[in-house]
C-alpha cells in the first residue's frame, strides 16, 4: 500500500515510521523534513501527505509533528481527509472502525518505537465499521463544512 508520510522535524520517531512502513511492505511517499526538496514545518507537510490520501496518490497517510495536534490539524482542512491524533493502540483501533480515519497522526515527542508498532498492528488491523449508524456518521462529516 502506498502510504503518504510527512514530519516537521527529524526527531523521534520520524525515521522509524519510514522504516517500519517499508518492513511491513507498504511504499511511503516521503515529504516535509523527510524529504530533501519540501518545506518542512508541519502545516506544509501535513497537508502535502494528506492531499496524497485526498488525490488518490496514496491510499493512507501518517502525519508527525511535536504533539501530532498540529499535524493532524492541518491534515484534517484537506477535503476528504479524517486524520486521528492516535497516542495509543486502542486510539487506532477505534479511529479506523468507528471514524474510517485515512491519516494517522502520531506525535514525535510521546511515540516511542515499541508504541509506534502497536499503534501501526491496530491502525492496519482496523476495519471500517459497517454499521448503519457508523456510515451514517462517516457520511455527515463528509458533507460538514
């Protein structure tokens, strides 16, 4: 699966999420800090990786910065994105069922890379809910704005 990934910064686990994107087979489309020719600061490269998702030029998206609030911020202004600041497994799990969140923001500060690895076994574990009232809600927000 081809999986947009942006950071602001070269910290943390910025590195880690390419690379273990790339173990679990998946193709990541690098931008901000981790790419060489990008504006780095997070809004920039939030929205770069998350107008991937929106455009169809990357199925998912996994969005870093500071905090992740910023990023997923940013992330989120992109029509047709649902980014989730997930800080934990369970996080993750639900954002994919309940919310079909298509961009995962992770924050460089709190994610260590034992977490990092929960969090991506629940993020591509996750199913959308098929549930009326959960589609329902996937729709609305869809039509928000």
């Amino acid at each position: 699966m081809r999986i947009a990934v942006s950071a602001d910064e070269r910290t943390g686990v910025a590195d880690a999420v390419v690379d273990e994107l790339r173990r679990r087979g998946h193709e990541p489309v690098v931008h901000g800090a981790l790419s060489e020719s990008e504006r780095d600061d997070w809004a920039w490269a939030s929205e770069a990786a998350a107008r991937d998702v929106a455009d169809g030029r990357a199925e998912q998206g996994i969005v870093c910065c500071w905090t992740g609030t910023g990023a997923s911020i940013a992330a989120n202004k992109v029509h047709g994105v649902r980014a989730a600041l997930c800080g934990d497994a369970e996080t993750a799990r639900g954002a994919r069922r309940w919310n079909d969140a298509n961009v995962l923001a992770l924050s460089l500060r709190t994610t260590s890379e034992p977490l990092l690895g929960e969090i991506l076994d629940a993020w591509f574990e996750g199913e959308p809910s098929a549930d009326s009232d959960d589609v329902a809600n996937i729709r609305h927000v869809g039509e928000i704005g």
